[in-house]
C-alpha cells in the first residue's frame, strides 16, 4: 500500500490509500474511530475499480495526526496477530 498525502494540516489529514480494498478502509476508519481525539473518520472509493480510496480524519488538535494514524494501524496489527494465532490453535 502506497500513502499519497493531498491536505494536511494541525488537525486534518486528506490521503488516498493506494492497494487499499473496502476490507482494510473499514477497517481503518472502525479504529480510527476508536482514538478519542478523533472527530472524522471517513473514507470514500469513487470508483472501485480506477481510483483509490481517499480517507479524511479530522481530529480535536490534541494529538499529532500521524501519531493517531500510525497507533490504528499498530492496533489493527495487533488483532490481527491474535486472530492468526486463536485461528492456529483451533
């Protein structure tokens, strides 16, 4: 996955995720929504099959925005990791 950065400032991240599905962005969006600093999170495909998907996280300015985004993703790493090992086991 590639990140193209189109706005960003103190508050407000604007970025298309390319290589990205509906699968991981909602994904994405679900734990972003899980950071109390958060006031958008959302993300729209125009065109699933010519376009990327473009995220928007707005937040309340008390967090550095990349910082939010980075801790989703570890976070969905983590769960991840503990479904494949519970998967393994059963």
């Amino acid at each position: 996955m590639e990140i193209e950065v189109v706005e960003k400032t103190k508050n407000k991240l604007i970025f298309n995720l390319h290589g990205a599905n509906h699968t991981f962005c909602n994904n994405l969006k679900d734990e972003l929504w899980n950071d109390k600093s958060v006031k958008v999170a959302a993300y729209n495909i125009d065109h699933p099959q010519i376009s990327a998907p473009q995220f928007i996280i707005d937040t309340d300015g008390k967090k550095d925005i990349k910082k939010i985004l980075k801790d989703a993703v570890d976070r969905i790493k983590k769960t991840n990791k503990e479904f494949l090992a519970a998967f393994k086991k059963a």
